[in-house]
C-alpha cells in the first residue's frame, strides 16, 4: 500500500526514466514534485532539465538546477583519494562517491521546500538505489523514499517509451537505442548493460567516449608536475588550480595519452556480480602520483597500516556507507596522516602508462645518508646481526625443540 505524500524531490536528470518518474509520481501519488538536477561534471547540459520539467507542469519555484562540481571534488573525491581507495584492486568508485552528495542536496532541498519525500530513479538490481536511500536515511530518516523501479512493471525500454508517448513526454532521439547504460561526471564515465553482459566479450573501440586508445596516443611522452598540500592536490606544473578545475585538467591529460580505461568484474552489494567499464583518466594520474608522494612523506608503519584500512573504506564507499559513523571514524584517521603529505610528484605520461619519475617534498623521510651503498658514517652494519637474531629467536628456540 502507498504512503500518501505531499510533496516529492525528485532526482531529475530530464533524460526518458527520470522524465517517466515525474510523470508517473504526479499519477500515482497525487504528489507535488520538485526536481533536483546536479551538475557534478558529467559533461551535458543541465539547463535543458529546466525546460523539460517545465513543460511537465512542475512549478518554476520547484526547479533547483545546481553546479555541485566544486563541492563534489573538495569534500568527495579528494578525501576518498587521501585513502587511494581502490573497490577490489581495481576500481576507482567514480559513481558510488557521487551519490551521497546528491542524496544529501536531495535532503536539503526537501527541507527548504516542505517535501515529505524524496525519489530517485536507481533500479532494483544495483548498487545506487542503497547509496541513495542510505544516504537520505542518514540524514533524515522521516522523508518517504520512493523507488520507482521497486513498484512499477515499466521494466523495459519499449514500456518507458510508450509511457512517454501516452502521456505527451517529448524525449530526444528516442527512436535510437544506446547499447549501454552510462554514468558520468567529472571523476568518471562508466559502461554497463549490451555486449558487456558476456564478460568474454571485448568492448569494441567506439564505446570509450572520453580516453584515446593508447595505440593511436601521441608518440611522444608529457612530462608534468602535481604539487600536494596536506594530501590534496593543488596544482598542475607550478599552476594552483581550485579542485575540480585540477580534476579537469588532469582528464584532459589522461584522455590525450589513452590512461584510464579499466574493464572488471565486481561484486555488487546486492549480491550479484556486474561486469563495468569505465574511463577514470584523472583520477588514474592522481592516485599513481599521491602514493608516489606518500612513499617519502608516511612512517612505514603508519603506511602499511593505512593500506591495511584501505578495502575496508573502498567496500563502505562502494556500498553506500559514506555518511556512517565507521567512514568517519577511517577517515580522521586517514586524514590525520596525511599533515606532512605534501610536496611535488613528477609524472611521464605515455601511451596508457603513469610512470613516477621524481618526488620530492620538505617533510621527506628518504635519507641517503641511511640508505646509501656508498661509504656512510651514520649506520652500523654490525648491527643488523642482533636485530636478525632477536627477530629469529622464536624459530631458533621452535627448531631447537623439534631436535
């Protein structure tokens, strides 16, 4: 049985499902909708949405059309990055990192508008439907959070269509069907669904929209330089850049020398496995160059520990536990290390690779007075015999038993 719900904020994208979700909450709620359409640089337009929602008889007072790009990389990605999290070795989590921003701004907006609810347009098989709803939960568990998906049998593309044609929705070059169901926005672009459903299958070359294939990259390799401070990127080649002007740029490169194409298969929260492809040419530099500046900045221990918590916050990213109380918690640890990470990362980038080749910073650790094969005054190679004893000791004593 339907909650009855006054009014709705709507994650509106202005594309066919979110267009069917406007529609189809003003029919079968009886409801008020407000749209929420984040600009968070997924490279289209967003002013169109206004139209759209518009012509579908939502007030103009009820249009919010946002540019979140900012906020998105300073208080989402740069964190997330501060912990080099990697979802099962290999993905960058470029579309779970988002949806907690939309769903807080959702949050915030129902407030400011009176809604009792908040809707999304996420189905019932994957991942964002548990970022979104975990996220509105957290910050105000007395909103109504309808799922379309859950609750209607519109469960094709063929049933959105007609819907929209029944009800007068005009929806852009809807005769063209597109083989994948994408994402993007300014950390990633991703590609699910069609021929990527056989994960023996190679996507073919004109799915990536974003990255150069490496063998068609320049032949010659970039060379450049990011400077950190306090973990965070701040500028490119002695440039300093605000955060998603950084991430911009660094796509820019990324794309031109064919870095950040990733093709896996991962284990949705829900519990099936999802094979992905995904264009992540920025953020592919940025890890490579952070762990490039950690390597001389963080105590071994503190590093190995550091990697050690890094599945466990990639998993609560991946599965939508941003606004938990135990990512919290990882990420003041996380940031607490990274006060002396700071410093400059030399990178060559060539043809799909991210090679570091210099790093330096004030707060280095390295010590060649220590490390160095040369004659030294500093260490005592005598004794290593007493520390590879007193390590051994346990074996010696185990194998003088066994006699």
């Amino acid at each position: 049985m339907k909650k009855e719900v006054k009014k709705v904020v709507l994650a509106y994208s202005g594309g066919l499902d979110t267009s069917v979700i406007l529609k189809w909450l003003q029919d079968e709620y009886n409801a008020e909708v407000v749209t929420f359409t984040a600009d968070i640089g997924q490279g289209e337009e967003v002013e169109p949405a206004r139209e759209k929602a518009l012509a579908l008889g939502i007030k103009p007072e009820n249009i919010f059309i946002e540019d979140l790009r900012e906020e998105f990389v300073k208080d989402y990605v740069f964190p997330m990055f501060r912990a080099n999290a990697l979802y099962e070795g290999e993905y960058l989590l470029g579309t779970s990192i988002a949806r907690p921003l939309i769903a807080k701004r959702q949050v915030e907006i129902a407030k400011l508008t009176g809604a009792d609810a908040v809707s999304h347009g996420a189905t019932g098989k994957g991942n964002d439907q548990v970022r979104f709803e975990l996220g509105y939960l957290s910050k105000n568990p007395d909103l109504t959070v309808i799922a379309p998906w859950r609750e209607w049998d519109l469960n094709s593309r063929e049933k959105l269509l007609s819907y929209a044609a029944k009800h007068g929705i005009a929806i852009e070059g809807h005769g063209k069907k597109s083989p994948y169901s994408m994402d993007a926005n300014l950390l990633h672009i991703s590609y699910e669904g069609g021929i990527l459903e056989d994960p023996d299958a190679e996507p073919e070359e004109s799915m990536w929209r974003w990255t150069n294939s490496p063998e068609f990259a320049p032949n010659k390799p970039e060379y450049i330089e990011i400077g950190f401070e306090k973990g965070d990127p701040i500028s490119i080649n002695g440039e300093k850049l605000s955060p998603a002007t950084l991430l911009k740029k660094l796509n820019d490169l990324g794309s031109t020398h064919g870095i950040g194409r990733a093709d896996i298969v991962e284990n949705r929260f829900v519990g099936m496995k999802s094979r992905g492809c995904y264009e992540t040419p920025g953020g592919t530099i940025l890890l490579k160059a952070h762990r490039a500046i950690e390597s001389i900045t963080l105590d071994r221990e503190e590093a190995h520990l550091k990697d050690e918590l890094m599945p466990r916050y990639a998993t609560l990213v991946y599965n939508g536990f941003w606004f938990a109380p135990e990512r919290e918690m990882l990420q003041a640890a996380i940031d607490k290390t990274q006060t002396n990470v700071n410093g400059t990362v030399r990178l060559k980038l060539y043809k799909g690779n991210v090679t570091v080749v210099g790093r330096n910073s004030p707060n280095s650790l390295f010590n060649a007075a220590y490390c160095t094969f040369e004659e030294d005054e500093v260490y005592n190679q005598k004794d290593a015999e007493g520390f590879i004893k007193l390590n051994a000791l346990r074996f010696i004593i185990e194998g003088k038993a066994k006699k």
